[in-house]
C-alpha cells in the first residue's frame, strides 16, 4: 500500500522537492526502514507496555506522521516523516497479528497462522 501511494506521488514530488530517480528509490528505501524498524521493536514494546497501548500509540504515529508529511516543507522533512509513518504501519503488523490469534478459536489457529503469513492452508 505505501509503494502505491508513493508511487502515485511522483509526479507531484518531482515537481515540488525535484527528486531525480535515485531520490525517489531513497524515498521507498525509507519507508521499508521505518517498516523494519517498526516490525522489530513493534513486538517488544507490546510486550513491555502492553498491546493495546502499543497498538492505540503506532496508529497514532502512522496518523500524525502520515498526515503530517503531506504538510512537508522540504524533501528530508518528508523523508523522515514517512520513515515515522513506516514505523508505525509495522509496529502494528505484529501486535494485530497476535490479537486475531489470540482471539479466534483453538481449531482455526493453524489455518490463521497459514494465511498471515501467506502460505497455503495445512492439510
């Protein structure tokens, strides 16, 4: 979804910062950072705080950072407030994971599992 919309965004970025193609791969190789970095800790921090305030704090970041990189000045500006955008997207991904499994039944754990993680559904 974000390499949609930034790539979406081309056109309009080139025209506003002047990014040449090498700034734009910058740009994405960003995001997937702030995505890393997001995963990593985003599993930690459940743990530590918990993980609905974990979940409620990251969308609030993916919120405020997202909309505040449409207000960018400059292009490191926008840079790095999509790398905060990417951070709270993928400190996200695993603590939703962990809810959908916790909360479903026993007997559809293993097809869950399967499906989050993209592979077919076990025998």
């Amino acid at each position: 979804m974000e390499m949609v919309v930034i790539s979406m965004l081309r056109a309009p970025l080139r025209a506003e910062f002047g990014i040449d193609d090498m700034g734009f791969a910058m740009l994405g190789s960003v995001v997937f950072a702030g995505l890393l970095t997001g995963n990593v800790t985003g599993g930690l921090l459940a743990d530590w705080y918990g993980r609905r305030i974990c979940l409620i704090s990251m969308g609030i970041l993916f919120c405020v950072a997202g909309t505040l990189s449409a207000f960018a000045q400059t292009l490191w500006q926008f840079i790095f407030l999509r790398f905060l955008t990417g951070i709270g997207i993928g400190s996200m991904i695993p603590v939703t994971d962990a809810y959908v499994l916790e909360w479903s039944p026993t007997e559809w754990r293993s097809r869950l599992v399967m499906g989050l993680i993209g592979l077919p559904r076990p025998c």
